[in-house]
C-alpha cells in the first residue's frame, strides 16, 4: 500500500460519520461490506486473536469500539438445547422418517424463534455463555452408515439426497426470511467423514477416517454443499482425521472443496476440542504455534476449545505468535475474521433494536399452544409400522378392561427424549404410561422390568410375569435412551441391551394366547428384531425413535387413531435396518462398499423407505419423457389410489439407478420423495423431479462430476423396488435416455 493510501486510511478511521452514529460499522445505511472492512480495520491484531480464540464461552468484549461479548455455541436442531425452557420434537432420526420437508421447516422454525427470544433475554440479564447464542451448531450433516455408533440419532439417515433437501429447507427456516436481518445462522456440522466410531473401538479423538474422493464426494458431502446453498452462514469442523489430516486442519475438504469449488464465503468453527485434539489425540502438532497455523492456513476461522480448556492451552491464543515467526501473515488472519463479523452484523447486533424484527421476540412463545401441538404432530408423522400381523392396529377398542404396559420405556422421560435434547418440561412432557394409562384402559398393570438402566443388566421377571398374566393387550416398550447410545457412547452390537428381549418374551410366554402384544422400540441405531419379526404373538411393531415430550400423547393417538387421518402411521425407514451383526462392515472401515441401501448391503431385515400404513396404496399411470438432454431434470407424474377405507398419508418414492456407468456408481439412488395426504377410495395425481445435480457421478479429481449418456431405470412406489420385505402396494417401472454428456465441474 502506497503511503498516500494509507494516510488516507488511517484517517478513515478516524471520521466520525455524519449520520451520528460513533464508528461507520455502527451505520446500518452502509453497505455490509464496507461495515465489516471499517470494523475489522479498527481492530489489533490481539483483539483478532482473542475473538478466534474463542468459540466456546463468550467472546472478550472491546469497549473501546461499543462491542460487546457474543456466544457463538447454541444448539436448536430439533429445539433450544440446554438453555432453560424449550418446546422440545423428535430426534433427528426420527423427523428424518416423516419424509417431509415441511414438518423440517416448521420444526426447525420453532426452534429458532424460542432460542432467539431467550436469547433476547439473555441479553437483557448480560448472560453469555455456551448454549445462549445465536449461532446453532446444527443441522448435523452426518451419514448413518453404522447402526453401532452413538450419534445416529442426530442424524437424517443414510441417504445423501434426503439429508441435502432437508438440510436446504433447514437453513432457510432456522435463519429466517426476513431481507435484511437473520433470525439465527446455521453451522452445519460435523465436516467431514464423521459418521462413527465416536468410542469403540478406538476414540473420535483419535480416528483417521481413510475415505476415497468419491465417496466423499458422492456420500459424505452432499447434505453440506445443500447446506452451502441454502446460504449458512457457518459450517463446524469434526474430531476425526480424513485420511491422516485433522478435519479442522484438512485444505482438502476446507480449502480445495469448500471455498475453492463451492464458493463458501462464511466462517468455520471447529468442534469442542478438536484444535487442541491435534495434538492430544492425533499427534499432528506438538505445539500450539503450529496448530494454530495449520488450523488459520486450512480455513477455519474460530476454535471452539473444549470446556475446560483454559486460555494457556487454547491454541489459537498463539496466533501472534505465530504471525511473528512467519507460519501465518496479518492479512490471512483479518481476512479470516471478516466472516464472523459479518455474522454478527447480519444477526442485527449493532443495529437500533427497533430496526430487528427478531429483537422484540420474547418469552412468551416458549411453549405456546401451537408449538406444543407441533411437537405432537412431528412425532406421530416419525412414527414407523414394522409390523401389523392381522391388522391389529389401529386397536378397534376405545378401553380395554386390563392392559399391560411393560419395559424400560414406559415412564423414562430421559430416554424418550435422547441425547442432546431441549431441557426436558414435566409440565408439557407425556410418557407411554401417563396417556395410555388415562385413555386405553380401565384397569392397568406396569412394571419397567429392567433393575437400573436401559442396559437392564438385572431383571425383574417375576413382576413382567405378574403384570402380564391377565391382560388383554400387552403393549411393550424397549429401547436404548442415553444409557444405552449416545455422543461418545458407541455399542458394541446390536442386541437387545441386557435382558430387554427376556421382557418381550416372558411377556409371550406368560400371557393368555389371544392377548395381542405390541412392540414399541425407542432407539436410533438399529437393533436385531428378528425375533419380535418372526413371532406370531407379536402382532404389531412400531418404532418410535425418540419422539420427545409428546411421546405418550402421540403413542396413544397413533394405536388407536384417534386423529384420524394425523395419527395414520406414514413414517418410512431413513435407514437400512440390516438383520445381524455380521451383515455390518467394522465401524472403521470408511468404504461404502456394503453399506447403506445404495451400495448392496446384505439382505436387510427391514429396507430403507420401509414402512407400513393401516391402509393401502396402488400406483397406476405413470407418465414421463423417455428422454432428456444431460443436464436437465426429469419429470413426471403418477397416480396414486387409496384402496383401502382409511384417510391417511402415503410417501410417494421415486427411485433411479445408472445402467451402464462408466466409473462406480451407486446401484439405486433415491430421486424425489414427496409426502401426500389421500382421502379413503381417492386418487391423486403426483407430480415428480429428479433433479439433474443428482444424476451426475464423480469422476476423478480433474474431470469432477459427469452426467452421463446413457439409458437409466426409475421406480415409482411407496417402497424401495426388488425388495424381500415390502408393503402391501405395487411399484412401477420405467427407463428414460440422456443424450449426450454434461460436465458440471468439481461442483454440482
């Protein structure tokens, strides 16, 4: 810079602005740029430090410029996390079975609008601290690829597709609609290859994910470069290493595809601890010079340092250091920071109160009428029927003389609700045993049976015996909770924890041999249902997941359909369900080869988009253009019949899959998928897209992606094709042609 120049911007600076306001990023008349380059223009190079420092806690705040502190860690992926009162919904999992982007806009907007009102709150009391800011650490972009690692429950399933559209409608609900200002901002997380282990066998800390481009690129990246087009302002980087490189210190990921080929213009922060896990977990630095180098070099903007990593351990606390002995420059790290203040701005912070909308948010939306109602709705749509031998469900009674309700789940509003959840209300919270209790029988018995936790190492048999013996139906409910998975809580298997299948059974065993039995399984990673499958006394199954504070209220209308056509079942698996452990690859093995439903698994128990309704579906008329040009979409449409005497919810799902390609491919890749409501004897015709970005395939580093020439075969139904175990409706068939070749480059 010329020294005309920079006398000129020195003394910039030092204008105050004619409008009154003190500093000219304080001027919400400005455009954001020239707010964020007045701003971070003003600040040392120690006050940079200090705010990249910190992304746990609170930021130091810089009274010489009116700045204040800012928390950049919240949670709010399926409500406010861990800050006081909150309405609470389903996991992940769970909302990801509902096949419904709308239910994940409607959730995801609630749970923004309550953290910013307490939010607003905190303000207004000088509260700052972890789970008090705007900025959610969510949606978690993470793939289920084995059903043994604790965190499935926070993650929208196995398939790409279905976690980038939720993850677009996710970022657009949660930061708002408003032109100028963002409700919250969205940090997609965890980038990447972080899918398991998290404990077993060998830490998260310590985990170096060896993972091809491809399956990056055609698995793992997806769901964030949705996340990236809806506009997020953040994106979290995880604990493991990707092929021998820390994730918050990978230029491949964070630099060549991220910024490079995506364009990111936001901030990335690191996971709790994962800057300081370079050295501690992976041995990749030995010293915090060099971590925070590599850290700064390879895009990510701020270190999230564990809970009780103190300022002399941080290792962004280096990065004058740093700057002096070379490993970083002035510029890159003032560059790094633009993002963060950007956010801050965008979220209103230094702008007259009256200016943001969101700012006049209060309390009083915590728990409304409507939300609470939401919660209730978002867990009868995630609900999945396995099984309904005879249809016995929905139950043709209104009251039963006894009934007996069994299992570690009955009345566990912990485990109901799984890890990472809203702080848990008593007052707005329902369990199996309160509701059903109070609506579905004039006499009943219940015993947990499990002696301690959900791993039920010590079994009560003599009380299941005692409860079941006289019943007339006997509902049980097993399932895992936070004793069983969770964050850094692996299993080992898929059994049934401890002595949970011995309930089932005893309950088989000791009951008279007309009482029906349904199974209700709270869980996220699968567990081994065969024997409940193959048991004719077993007459129904139904899973759950973790549906939250509703779980009772939504448990009782859905068995007995007292909603009508709401509490129809219409939940499908958002995961491969495989029979047994030996149809898992180990956790550590990062190829998809064997995984998921788009990679030849073995026979699973129950496939992806499984799941079964009270009534029943029939697809006729398919329509569509037998060929298109590379790069454009393919229609089309189907109509759709309610055969059966029951208004309900059907999921309509369109499959694809490449016939000849010319590099590996998926065998099958869901297309489109859409949710509709169709009356009893009804039929509705449904219009589809499979969007052409979905099409392409990877090809190698240089070439990037590809949509071939070719001839590729479709699938309309309301299931996977081809498959073992299936429900009662037909699927259609159907081949259309691209012609000629698209080259979409190294982003799709």
């Amino acid at each position: 810079m010329g020294v005309v120049k920079a006398l000129l911007f020195v003394v910039s600076l030092l204008v105050v602005p004619s409008t009154g306001y003190r500093y000219p990023f304080q001027d919400p008349s400005l455009p954001w740029d020239d707010r964020v380059d007045d701003l971070v223009g003003r600040l040392t190079i120690e006050e940079i430090q200090g705010q990249l420092a910190k992304g746990t806690g609170a930021t130091p705040d810089i009274s010489r410029l009116d700045i204040g502190a800012y928390s950049w860690w919240t949670n709010c992926g399926r409500g406010d996390v861990g800050a006081g009162n909150a309405t609470s919904f389903p996991e992940s999992i769970g909302l990801a079975a509902a096949f419904s982007p709308d239910l994940m806009y409607a959730v995801a907007r609630v749970s923004a609008l309550e953290a910013r009102a307490k939010n607003n709150y905190f303000l207004k009391h000088g509260q700052y601290g972890v789970h008090k800011g705007l900025s959610c650490f969510s949606p978690n972009l993470d793939i289920y690829r084995d059903a043994r690692w604790g965190r499935n429950e926070g993650t929208w399933g196995e398939d790409p597709f279905l976690a980038d559209v939720y993850a677009r409608v996710f970022v657009k609900a949660i930061q708002g609609d408003n032109p100028r200002y963002a409700l919250m901002t969205a940090t997609c997380k965890h980038y990447t290859a972080s899918g398991g282990p998290d404990s077993y066998p060998v830490s998260r800390m310590k985990f170096d994910a060896k993972v091809s481009m491809r399956d990056l690129q055609m698995t793992f990246l997806p769901g964030f470069k949705g996340c990236i087009d809806a506009g997020s302002y953040g994106l979290l980087c995880a604990y493991n290493s990707i092929n021998g490189v820390p994730a918050c210190a990978d230029k491949t990921t964070l630099v060549d595809v991220l910024r490079s080929d995506w364009g990111f213009k936001g901030y990335v922060i690191s996971d709790a601890g994962a800057i300081e896990g370079m050295k501690t977990g992976h041995n990749y630095y030995n010293n915090s010079v060099d971590i925070v180098a590599g850290s700064l070099n390879a895009g990510c903007n701020i270190n999230a340092a564990g809970g009780k990593t103190k300022d002399k351990d941080n290792a962004y606390f280096s990065m004058v250091k740093a700057i002096q002995e070379g490993k970083l420059t002035e510029k890159m790290v003032r560059d790094l920071i633009k993002p963060t203040w950007f956010t801050r701005l965008r979220l209103g912070e230094f702008d007259p109160p009256e200016m943001v909308p969101y700012k006049q948010l209060d309390l009083s939306i915590i728990q409304t009428p409507a939300h609470r109602m939401l919660s209730v709705e978002a867990a009868m749509k995630s609900f999945v029927l396995l099984k309904n031998r005879g249809d016995f469900l929905p139950m043709k009674q209104t009251k039963y003389n006894n009934v007996a309700i069994i299992g570690p789940m009955i009345n566990n509003p912990e485990a109901q609700t799984g890890n990472y959840s809203p702080t848990i209300m008593p007052t707005y919270t329902t369990t199996p045993l309160e509701t059903l209790s109070k609506y579905l029988a004039h006499s009943v018995t219940s015993t947990n049976g499990c002696l301690g936790d959900n791993n039920c190492l010590q079994y009560n048999q003599t009380a299941v015996i005692q409860a079941v013996q006289k019943s007339d139906v006997i509902i049980v409910c097993l399932g895992l909770g936070n004793d069983v998975e969770k964050e850094a809580h692996d299993r080992m298997n898929i059994s049934f924890p401890g002595h949970q299948l011995d309930i089932l059974k005893d309950a088989v065993d000791n009951s008279p041999s007309t009482t029906p039995i349904v199974l209700v399984m709270f869980n996220a990673g699968a567990v081994d249902l065969r024997w409940p499958d193959g048991e004719n006394r077993v007459t129904s199954i139904l899973e759950v997941f973790y549906p939250s504070q509703a779980a009772g209220d939504a448990l009782y209308n859905v068995l007995t359909m007292s909603n009508g056509s709401s509490s129809v079942p219409a939940g499908r698996l958002p995961i491969t369900w495989p029979a047994s452990d030996d149809q898992i690859p180990p956790i550590t093995n990062f190829t998809m080869e064997g995984r998921t439903y788009r990679y030849s698994p073995p026979e699973p128990l129950y496939p992806f988009g499984y799941g079964l309704s009270y009534t029943t579906f029939h697809y006729s008329n398919l329509t569509y253009s037998d060929s298109i040009a590379a790069g454009v979409n393919f229609t089309g449409s189907v109509q759709v019949q309610n055969t059966g005497s029951i208004d309900a919810d059907e999921v309509i799902q369109v499959y694809f899959s490449w016939n000849s390609p010319s590099v590996p491919a998926p065998k099958i890749q869901l297309g489109n998928f859409t949710r509709k409501l169709i009356p009893a004897g009804s039929t509705v015709t449904v219009q589809f897209t499979i969007p052409s970005r979905i099409m392409a395939l990877w090809v190698d580093d240089s070439t990037g992606w590809k949509i071939e020439y070719g001839t590729y075969n479709f699938y309309v139904g309301g299931q996977q094709p081809n498959q073992k175990k299936n429900v009662d409706s037909n699927v259609l068939k159907g081949f259309f042609t691209i012609f000629g070749d698209k080259y979409l480059g190294r982003a799709r």
